[in-house]
C-alpha cells in the first residue's frame, strides 16, 4: 500500500509517509493539479521528481486537502490558508509530509556512507561528540544532525543561514528519538526540539532516517 506510514506525534501533528511504487500516470489520474502545479509539473525533467511531487499531492489528499490549497511563498516555503503549518520532503522512493497546529519542519535521508565526504560542510559544534572511528554510527548520527538542519532551515528559510555556523545540534543517543537544537543568526536564537526515527521498506534501497523538529 502506498501509504507506507501514519505517525501521529502529538494531537495536533501528523505525520504521513508515501511509498512512491505507481507510475507517473497513476498517479497524475488520481490527482486534482491547479494550472500552476501542472506547468511546474511539466518543467521538471526527472520522471522520479514529478513522482514525488505527485506523491505529496496524495499526502495531502489522505489529509482532506488538495493541491488548490497548498501555496508557497516567495522563498518555496509551503503553506496552507488555514492554522495548519505543512512541511514537505522526499527521498528516493519516499515521499512524507507533516502537518500541525505548531511551526515545524522536516526531512528524511537515505542513510549513506557518502554524508562522510561532506561532513566538515555542515558539521561544526558537533563534532564534540562525534565518533568517526565507529563508522556504522558515525553515518547514521551525521544523516540525523543533516536532517535536523534541513527540517530548522525550512522552519526560518531565511537566505543566509548557514547548516554549520548557524544551526547546532546538541549531543544524542541513537537509542532514542529526540534531542534539542538552536539557531544562531542575525542576532536571534531560536530553540527547537528535534525528534527522529529510522525507516524501512523490504522494496527501498536501503535504510532512512526522518528528522522532524518544532519550534520552540
């Protein structure tokens, strides 16, 4: 089923993960596309991006929403007319949204030894704690504190942040799901809670790990 995944992280926040297994035409038949999504649509030249960009038009739908109201704002940052707060993200074959009454964002990442080769360009404060020499969990905390940066990013979406010299993600234990993060920038700190879970599919190519974080 394609609904790969329900969370429900508190009353008023929910999270919706789709299993991207339907072609290009199933999915754009099962979809109601205002012009303007049609012609992004249209532009984009992978067929795998306009899947998971079809993909999240059926999240929302499971939601009791469709693409008439879903709007972004001059920085691509979704929204809703409504007190609900959206974030979007995709990954592979994965595509998940999270909806709430509380500001949040998030992202999910296939856990991949290649983060090792771009670390020192989003990492700063936590290498601290850090542990390259065990690789295994080396990869898995560096996909989390790259998630938890991306989630906070698209929360402020404010040009000029920086992942490693604004964004600071406080030590964590992969044996649990929730660790705290600030940003740093322009003279305001902002306080988040990060929370974060592994996912798997016996038809995905690998491990993911989502990231989702509110702010305080």
């Amino acid at each position: 089923m394609p609904l790969f995944q329900t969370i429900q992280c508190n009353e008023t926040t929910k999270i919706l993960i789709w299993e991207i297994t339907e072609s290009f035409e199933e999915l754009l038949a099962k979809v109601v596309l205002k012009e303007k999504t049609q012609l992004r649509l249209n532009g984009m030249k992978s067929q795998m991006h306009q899947r998971a960009f079809l993909s999240v038009r059926m999240l929302i739908q499971e939601m009791g929403f469709t693409d008439l109201d879903l709007h972004y704002d001059e920085f691509g940052k979704p929204y809703f007319d409504c007190h609900n707060f959206i974030s979007i993200t995709h990954s592979h074959n994965f595509a998940a949204i999270i909806i709430s009454h509380e500001t949040v964002g998030i992202d999910m990442e296939l856990q991949r030894e290649k983060i090792l080769r771009i670390a020192d360009k989003f990492v700063d404060t936590e290498f601290s704690y850090l542990q390259p020499n065990v690789l295994e969990e080396y990869v898995k905390k560096l996909t989390v504190i790259w998630g938890a940066k991306e989630a906070i990013f698209k929360i402020r979406n404010e040009k000029g942040i920086s992942f490693k010299d604004h964004i600071r993600v406080e030590d964590f234990s992969l044996n649990e799901n929730h660790t705290q993060a600030s940003l740093h920038f322009d003279n305001l700190v902002k306080d988040f809670d990060v929370h974060y879970k592994e996912i798997k599919s016996d038809n995905s190519e690998g491990t993911f790990t989502l990231v989702y974080a509110f702010e305080k």
